[in-house]
C-alpha cells in the first residue's frame, strides 16, 4: 500500500507569488500541482524523526532561493516505524514545492524506484536527509542532464578535487568498495555509493525493470546497466561531511553489496544482463577497419564453402547456401566487433535484419552470376570466382552501409533539453553556461 499526501496551495503559495516575493524570475519553481516540473528530488527515508524536518525545510529553502529550475520535493518513506511519516506529512502541508509518499516495505531501492517509476518530471534526482553532501553542487548534477549532454550523474567523493570529511574507517571502505568494482565489473565510475545521484526520466524507464535490487545495492546495479548499455556519466566532485549519526549497518550492507555484485557478474557472464542496449560507436575509421577484417575472413569463408557446395550442387545454389551460412556469423561478428553491441538484447531482430542485408548481397552476387552464364553458359571456375569477389566487394559496402544506418543505427537521444530563460540567477549568468563549464569546486552553503 502506498500514501501520498499532498494539498491545494494557497494563493500567497502559488509560485509566481513566491517568486515575485524571494526576487526570483516568475515561475522559477513550480509546485507538484501545477504540473510537470523539471527535476523531481527525491528524499527516501527510514525512522528519520530527529533529521527530517531540518533536512527537508534546509532543502526546499535552498531550492527556493537558489534553483533555477522548476522542482518537486518527494520525501519516500519506506516503513518507518517512529514519528517519520507524520512528519512528511506535516511538510507536505507546509511546504509548497513537497509531496510525501508512504511505502509499506523497506528498502532506498524500492522507495526510489516507486517515486521515479511514476515521476512526470524530466530529470529524477535524490539525496540523503542529512544532506551531507553540500546543495551547492546539485546545479551542476542536474544541468547536463537537462542540456541533454548526459544520461545519468552522480556526485563523486573520490574525486581529486573533491572535499570530503569523514573518519578513516569509512574512507577505506569506500574507497575498497569502489576497487572490488573495477576489479570484478570492470566499471569506470569513481563513486557507486555517494548519496547524491540523479538520471534523466526517459533513461531510468529503460533501465529500472532491470534492477534488482531494492535495498542499498540499487545504486550499484543501476549505474553499472547504465554503463554496460552505454549512457553517458557526468560525474561531479563534491563537498561531503559524513553524518556521525548513520543508522546503516556496514557488516550487513556489506554482505549484501558482496551477493549484488556477484548476482551482476554471473548475470553479464551469461548474457542475462544485457551488456549494451544500443550500439557504442568507436568512429566511422575504426568501423571500417574492423568491418573489413571481418569481411577478408567471411569472404575467406564464403569462397571455401562455395568450392566446396560447388562439386555438389549448381552455382545458384551453392551461391545461395555459402551466403546463408556466412551472414549468420558476419552479422553476429560485426555485431559484436564492428559496432560495439554485447549481449543478447535484441539479437534475434539483428539477425533478421541481417538476413535481409544478406538478400541484398545475394541478389547482387546471383544477379552477377546470371548475367556471366547469360554471355558465357559454361564459364571456367576461375571466372565464376573472379565475379563473385567483385560482386561480393560491391555486396559488402552496401552491407556496411545498411548495418550502420539501419541495423546496429545508435539510438538518438529522446529528449530535449528543458526549455529554459536565458538569464535565470540574479547574477545574470546563463544557465547553459553553466552546464557546459568544467565541474566547479563546490562552494559551502551559507
């Protein structure tokens, strides 16, 4: 069962009001009710009486003050069992721009997937109650995102120029944790487990009915499809003060990072966990070197089975069974080595569209050899050959051809940057140009 409250506002609530009043740009933040905003926060909680309303008012005031786009705060609370959920919903009242919703299960994981699963916002973020990473750096966390530059963000403590205080106990094994990854998973990201990530909407539907898990895991699983299927990263070095005061149990969390990891490995290793939804593109050169070494050797294979059938059947058909038997394995190869597709998502549509690739390539090379036997009914066997690898060189750049721009075609990105004025701060600094600039050292909040 899942509670949600939220209320009417107020006329002196509604966002223009409120903007005119902070000296904001009107409509510079927009509450739940008034439609879909830009970036929805979510807040998941679990027995947070003492931190929440601090956390959440100290949140929504920044949001209020500083954030230039229009925001949602959600505070996800999965099963407490103290005062937390009158709380949210004593917020929810209060606060213009925060909604609460109500899990009867535990778990971050599931509390985040609840919320992001039916957010009508484009970007969907979250951070722990205890904020202990600094606000300054959720602008830069969410800009890319809304730009369309990125898919996925996430705050980094491991970064160099980040500012983290915390006791050397945790550092070590954060810093482990993130090494075992690497090591076993073979990721890129710096920081799994730093609560402050944020995705746009349009990637978190592909990717969260792949995910597992809905404890602390989840972050983990999520970023490490999001890599293997090729999203893009942005990463955002942060200011972070641990919070003294955590209620999570590090021997168990570990144990249960140690199973997810091993359940992730086992999952990619057979192919269950799809590698790469849509294609990598190494670049047009390098495309064209690996499709032609995959070229010599299946027309190396093509030529041998062709002599081969050739003593046995006539030419159409030998032509026709060689062809066959070769696009099969010249559509997985390219699949694989030339365009950067893992897994086995999708491999049966590949393949069939690959055969229809073959069609083309077999039209051109029995097309060849009717004309030839047309002006010579009985050519020598050097002759045949000799057409055929011209025809095939012509059938194999019309099939690169096909394969990029149809078959194994990268998918675009489905979203557009959210419209946005120009000069949304008071220092008159346009977003974008925020968005675009190198990750900034995060100052402190005032």
């Amino acid at each position: 069962m899942t509670a949600i409250a939220d209320r009417p506002l107020l006329p002196e609530e509604r966002p223009e009001e409120r903007a005119a009043a902070d000296g904001r740009p009107r409509g510079s933040a927009e509450p739940a009710e008034a439609g879909a905003p830009a970036v929805e926060i979510v807040v998941p909680v679990y027995n947070e009486q003492d931190d929440l309303r601090a956390g959440v008012e100290r949140l929504h005031a920044y949001l209020v003050r500083e954030f230039p786009f229009t925001f949602r705060v959600t505070i996800a609370d999965n099963a407490s069992t103290d005062h937390t959920w009158p709380i949210a919903q004593s917020l929810s009242d209060e606060l213009p721009y925060v909604r609460a919703v109500h899990l009867d299960a535990k778990g971050r994981g599931r509390a985040l997937a609840h919320v992001w699963g039916s957010s009508d916002a484009t970007v969907l973020a979250y951070m722990d109650v205890d904020l202990s990473t600094d606000l300054a750096a959720l602008l830069p966390l969410v800009a890319p995102l809304l730009s369309g530059h990125s898919d996925v963000a996430i705050g980094t403590r491991l970064a160099r120029t980040s500012r983290v205080v915390r006791g050397p106990k945790r550092e070590v094994i954060s810093r482990a944790y993130n090494l075992l990854l690497h090591a076993t998973l073979r990721t890129r990201f710096s920081d799994a487990q730093c609560g402050f990530k944020a995705i746009r909407a349009d990637r978190a539907r592909e990717l969260l009915p792949d995910v597992e898990d809905t404890a602390w895991f989840f972050d983990t699983e999520l970023l490490v499809l999001a890599e293997r299927r090729g999203l893009r990263i942005h990463e955002v070095p942060v200011d972070w003060v641990d919070d003294p005061d955590s209620r999570v149990d590090i021997v168990a969390t570990a144990m249960a990072d140690l199973r997810g990891i091993a359940r992730l490995a086992r999952g990619l290793a057979s192919g269950r966990l799809t590698a790469s939804e849509r294609p990598t593109d190494p670049g047009l050169l390098r495309q064209l070197v690996r499709f032609a070494a995959v070229g010599v050797v299946s027309t190396m294979a093509y030529l041998l089975l062709y002599v081969l059938l050739r003593e046995h059947a006539s030419a159409q058909l030998a032509n026709l069974l060689a062809l066959l038997l070769t696009a099969v394995g010249n559509t997985a190869a390219n699949r694989r080595l030339t365009f950067g597709v893992r897994g086995t998502h999708q491999v049966a549509r590949h393949q069939a569209q690959g055969l229809l690739v073959f069609a083309t390539g077999l039209a051109l090379t029995s097309g060849s050899l009717a004309i030839l036997h047309t002006l010579d009914p009985t050519p020598s066997r050097l002759v045949e050959v000799s057409v055929l690898v011209a025809a095939n060189l012509t059938a194999t750049l019309v099939r690169f051809l096909l394969f990029r721009a149809w078959v194994f075609r990268s998918a675009p990105a489905s979203s557009r940057p959210v419209p946005m004025p120009a000069t949304n701060r008071p220092d008159g600094v346009p977003i974008l140009a925020i968005a675009d600039a190198a990750d900034p050292a995060p100052t402190k909040e005032s």
